[in-house]
C-alpha cells in the first residue's frame, strides 16, 4: 500500500510563489515578487499537481517563459508537488489595482 504525500496548503505554495520575482520591477530596480505585483489570479492544487494562473502586465510579456519555469522549480522543491502548470489569464487583464504592499504604495510599474 502506498502512502499518499501530504499535499502543501495554498498559504505554503503563495509563501514560496512570494519567492519568484517580477521580472520588470527588478529591471527597474524596484524588486516586488509576482504576488505583491498582483500577478497571480489563480492557484490550485490537487493530488500532487499544482496550477498556478498568472495575469501578465502585458498579455505578450518576453518574461512568460522565464516566469513559468522559476515558478516551476520553486513549486516543485514543495514536498508533495509532483507537477506544476503555470498558464496565462485569458479573461482577466492586469491593472495597478491588482497590486498590493509597498508595490501598491509605489505605483509599479
């Protein structure tokens, strides 16, 4: 019999996506991690596999590629994470709203 892997919450899988960082504001000098710039809409989790839905600044951002396999490999050293998909939004836009924390304060970008 096998014994399932416990799967991590979505405070533990948000704390470590707050590990992963914006890719302009860094360019810009004014690091924020994806979360904090409002670019997770989404994440679920079921039997080991993550989905994590991100709203870009820009729907054609050069960083997509990038972005997904950083938030890849940070999900998956997660005990518990088998798999992980990273997708694009295709019905919410991003707006400086979506902020939140010093990056809210700051207007990036």
């Amino acid at each position: 019999m096998t014994v399932p892997k416990p799967t991590p919450s979505l405070d533990v899988i948000r704390a470590r996506l707050r590990q992963v960082p914006e890719p302009c504001a860094l360019l810009m000098r004014e690091p924020v991690d994806i979360c904090e710039m409002g670019l997770v809409d989404e994440i679920s989790v079921a039997e080991g596999r993550v989905r994590v839905v991100l709203v870009l600044t820009d729907p054609s951002c050069v960083h997509f590629t990038g972005l997904r396999r950083y938030i890849t490999d940070v999900l998956l050293e997660l005990p518990g994470v088998d798999a992980v998909q990273v997708a694009i939004s295709t019905t919410t836009l991003w707006t400086p709203d979506r902020q939140t924390g010093p990056a809210a304060a700051a207007g990036s970008p």
